[in-house]
C-alpha cells in the first residue's frame, strides 16, 4: 500500500474501527472490575496491587491493561499504571449518576450484543434480535419488564446519558413562563428532577410505563416528591392528561416512525391549552443524514433490537411534523451537546 493511503484518516478509522469491538469490551471490562476508581485513588499502582484489588489472574490482567491501554484511557509510566485525564473525568467517579460506567455496561449487556444480528434484521424489516428476550411485546422497552435486573441496568445507562447532556435542555429560555410540563416517556425521572431543580415554579408529570415509573421511586425524581408526579400508562393508548402548559419528548421520538410520531404529536397538540408548547429533545443527524456517529449507533440500535422502526432524525424533519400536527411557531435549537438538538412549537 502506498505511502498515500497509509496516511488516508478514512483508513485510519477503519483500522481503529475493525479493533473497535474488542476494545470497547475491554474498555467495558475495566470498568466493571472498577480499575478507573482504583487507579484514582491509588495513581501509578503496579500490576500487583491491581491484581489483588480486581482479583483477575496475572496474565489475563496484563493482556486486559496492554488493551485499555491501546485505547490511551490508561497510561504506563515507570511500570506503574495511570487514569488518563479522560477516564479520570468520565470513568473514576462510577457512583456518579451521570458515570459512563453506568453507559458503558449498560451498552455491553443490551446494546451490542444485538448488533451481530444487523444483517438479518436489516433484511427482515424488523427488530428480530429482540428474540433473545423473553415476552412476546413487539419492543425492548417492554420485554425488558421481564427481566427486572437487566432494566435495571438499561435505565441506569440512559439515566446516565441524558444527565450527560440535559444540562443544554434545562437551561433552555423555553421554559420561562411553563407552569407544568408532561414529560412523555420520561423514564425514571432523571431529566424531570433536573428540570424542578433549576425551575424553582415548575413541576412535571412523568409519563411511563409502569415498570420504568417504579425505577423512578428510586430515582433523582423521589427527591422532589411534591414537583415531580409519576403517571403509568401507555403514550399511545392512554389519554394524555390535561393540565400541563408544556409537552416534553426527550429521547422519545427517534424510536418511532413517522405514522407513530405524529400520532403522538397529535395528542400533545389536542392535550395543550392555546399558547401552550411542545419541545422536541434528542438526537439529530445533519440534514444530508451523513454525519452523527451517535446518531447512527441509535438508529442501528432502534432498528435491530429496540423498536424495529425509528431514526435520529435531522430537524427538518421534526419541523415538518409539527407543522403537520398544528403546531406554529416551529423552529429548533440547534448544535447542542452529543449532537443533539431542541425542536420547539406552539399551539395557537
């Protein structure tokens, strides 16, 4: 191969991204035998002390330091290890909500084992790696009530997501003058409690199911018992309740198609006092849908296990579909953390 193409960066990603599954599972691994918080507490321990810390044998822990170490998260120096200033920030604190501790397994255990599947639920039109889960719901999120400790860590994962980048959401101006906002599939509550906790005259209803409102007990959203409201049922086939000024859908509407999406957008505009707002929270691709790695991990991830349909969309699309539900006013906020965007709308 030429000189050229050695310095091609497209090769360059390629080479990382053959390896790419390999070391994640590693970078994963580390992080569930808590090496990022022992090497916080104890920089430059040796092979030793974190073998008697993580218990795992002498070679197979050498081989698992030699891969995170690939990844530039770990640094050797004087035969002593070391947290990178990146796994010190996002890795070393893994009590933290908002740890990628909590994402990174959560992605280990229900994300990517489902990818193996991507040839034969591309080609099948259908989410068929949600056969690995028992039930018979067409969807992840409700098998999941099956299996009460993997929706544990699922949730854990999410909650962990969002509180990394809904920080640009609550500090939106959007929601100056909302008295109360329906969070529609709004979880375990992580995203509502941020809202009450920097709105001091907002409260919020969450809207979820039941299974993922019990998580919420537990949850940030227990600590503002009387501003944050938790409402089991089913977006689609329970009534929106009347009463909020805002509708919220963060991390709710790239899991569905268009015919889904509007229904939705539908009973959030019937639901809504006159002058009352919608707000479209999530991922969105480029408009030429070329660009958005963590974009494409979820529509990849939607399509073979999750829902079997769904996409981040680009905001344009987003904003044809509130018109299309009577919404005026529309326009998105755009280029916000994790690529993410904010669609607004207002009922007239």
């Amino acid at each position: 191969m030429s000189s050229t193409h050695e310095a091609d960066p497209v090769l360059e990603r390629f080479h990382f991204l053959v390896n790419a599954p390999a070391l994640f599972n590693a970078v994963a691994t580390a992080a569930e035998l808590r090496i990022f918080p022992f090497l916080s507490m104890k920089p430059g321990a040796g092979p030793e002390e974190i073998r008697a810390f993580c218990g795992l044998p002498a070679h197979q822990l050498r081989v698992l330091l030699q891969a995170v170490c690939t990844t530039g998260l770990l640094q050797r120096r004087d035969g002593g290890y070391h947290n990178s200033p990146v796994a010190e920030e996002l890795l070393a604190a893994d009590d933290a909500p908002d740890s990628w501790s909590h994402i990174l397994t959560g992605w280990k255990e229900v994300y990517y084992p489902a990818f193996a599947h991507m040839t034969k639920a591309l080609r099948a039109g259908t989410n068929t790696a949600l056969d690995a889960h028992p039930g018979d719901e067409p969807t992840l999120y409700q098998r999941l009530a099956h299996n009460p400790p993997l929706e544990e860590v699922f949730h854990r994962a999410m909650s962990a997501f969002t509180l990394r980048s809904v920080d640009a959401l609550v500090e939106q101006p959007v929601f100056e003058g909302v008295r109360h906002v329906l969070d529609v599939g709004g979880g375990d509550g992580s995203t509502s409690a941020r809202l009450v906790a920097r709105h001091p005259d907002l409260r919020s209803t969450v809207f979820d199911m039941p299974s993922v409102s019990r998580l919420a007990d537990h949850a940030a959203a227990a600590a503002y018992p009387d501003r944050v409201t938790l409402l089991p049922g089913d977006i689609f086939a329970d009534p929106f309740p009347e009463g909020p000024d805002a509708v919220l859908f963060s991390h709710v509407l790239e899991i569905f198609d268009e015919d889904a999406i509007l229904r939705l957008l539908g009973k959030a505009h019937a639901s809504l006092p006159a002058g009352g707002k919608v707000m479209l929270y999530g991922y969105n691709v480029s408009d030429d849908e070329t660009e958005g790695v963590f974009g494409a991990r979820l529509g990849l991830y939607f399509n073979v296990l999750a829902s079997g349909r769904g996409m981040a969309y680009p905001a344009r699309d987003y904003e044809r579909w509130l018109r299309r539900a009577g919404f005026e006013e529309v326009t998105t906020v755009s280029g916000l953390p994790y690529e993410h965007g904010l669609s607004l709308g207002a009922k007239r």
